[in-house]
C-alpha cells in the first residue's frame, strides 16, 4: 500500500505537472472503492510508462486492470496502432474502468477482458507475442502469472512486476497491509526464479511498493 506522499515523489510530481482528466477519473473510482492507497503513484506510473515506451509497442498486456489508471499510461506509450489486454477479475472494477478507458475502447485500442487471469491468459495467448506484459494482480498468483508472462514475451520485450516488497513483508517487515505466508512465499519465489532465469536480464528498481523490470534476450 502506498504511504503518505514521499517529498521526493511530491517534487518529482510537481515538475510532471496534474494528470489529465481521465486518469484523474480513475483515481476518484479508485477512492470511491476505499482502494486509493494501492493505486500506482503518478511517479511510479509515469516511469513505467516511458520504460515501455522505449520498445516502442503494438501489443501489451496487464494483469490487475483495478480503475484503469496504470492502464492509461501504458496507452501513452503504444505506436499508433497498438492495443492494451488489461485483465480483471472484479465486476465492479471492470464497471468503473470501462468509464475510465472508454475513449480507447471506443477505438479499439484498450480491451477488458473479465475473469480470473490464470483462466483467460492461455487464451490470450494467441494474440502473443507481446512487447510488454505487466504484473500487477493477486499476489498468490505471481508466480502463475511470471510463468506465463516469460513464455508470450517477444525477444527483447519486456515484464514489469509491481509490489514485489510487499511493504516490506518479503524482508521481514510488518506493516498495515497484511499479507499472507503463501501471498510472501509466492513473490519470492517468483522473484528468485526471475533473476535465476539466463533468458532474461533483470533489475529492481527501489520504488515505495518495489518494481522489477525483465527484459527478454
């Protein structure tokens, strides 16, 4: 969960200057839901965006579509005729997000597709390779989604994977968000399998919540 506003995060938002008026609308859904606190930081979301943007991509895909912010900047960085799969499971996540993302779903460059994400991403898997793929949903699936992510990413392409910390809980930490011994094991492993695997090159980068970003060889 994202803390109060770090002043170095406060700084870097001033220079970004305000969000625009739909990603303003999915932090409001998001706040509706009492779910503020782990809706991805302007700073964090822009960084991730200009990463992607660097590979320039067609085809993207995010795990946890929550109200359709991260989803936005992701959208910022396609080529003209790109598309983003965001997953979610939730049917009033997908209400609010829908409202949020419509104008590119209007022009078919954002597509919801609603279910559990280790059920609908075999099926996703036909529209792959992907240039980018995010990580950012049920804890206790991270490694399903890692074992997907890492066979339906082109070469050179690229897995984000948010909240690997877990506030802190994967060094042994406690904090307000509790998260289970299996949601702990889970990102661990994973993370462990992601730095061991020779196909891909990998860094943390030290956000609040703990970014990785694996590049496929």
């Amino acid at each position: 969960m994202r803390h109060d506003k770090q002043p170095s995060y406060e700084y870097i938002e001033n220079c970004y200057g305000p969000e625009n008026e739909q990603m303003q609308l999915s932090r409001k859904f998001a706040d509706q839901l009492g779910l503020g606190g782990i809706s991805v930081s302007q700073t964090e979301a822009h960084l991730m965006g200009f990463l992607v943007s660097l590979i320039k991509p067609k085809k993207v895909v995010e795990i946890g579509t929550l109200t359709g912010l991260s989803c936005q900047y992701f959208l910022q960085s396609l080529q003209q005729d790109g598309i983003v799969y965001t997953l979610e499971k939730s049917v009033e996540h997908i209400e609010l997000s829908s409202q949020a993302l419509k104008p590119w779903i209007d022009r078919g460059q954002a597509v919801i597709v609603a279910g559990d994400a280790r059920e609908e991403l075999p099926k996703l898997s036909a529209q792959g390779p992907f240039d980018a793929i995010f990580i950012d949903g049920n804890k206790a699936a991270y490694k399903d989604y890692w074992m997907w992510a890492k066979s339906n990413i082109r070469s050179g392409g690229m897995i984000l994977i948010d909240n690997v910390f877990l506030a802190g809980s994967v060094w042994g930490d406690t904090s307000k968000q509790k998260f289970s011994d299996k949601q702990i094991a889970t990102v661990k492993d994973m993370t462990s399998d992601v730095f061991a695997d020779s196909n891909f090159k990998a860094s943390f980068v030290p956000t609040e919540e703990g970014l990785i970003v694996a590049i496929r060889k």
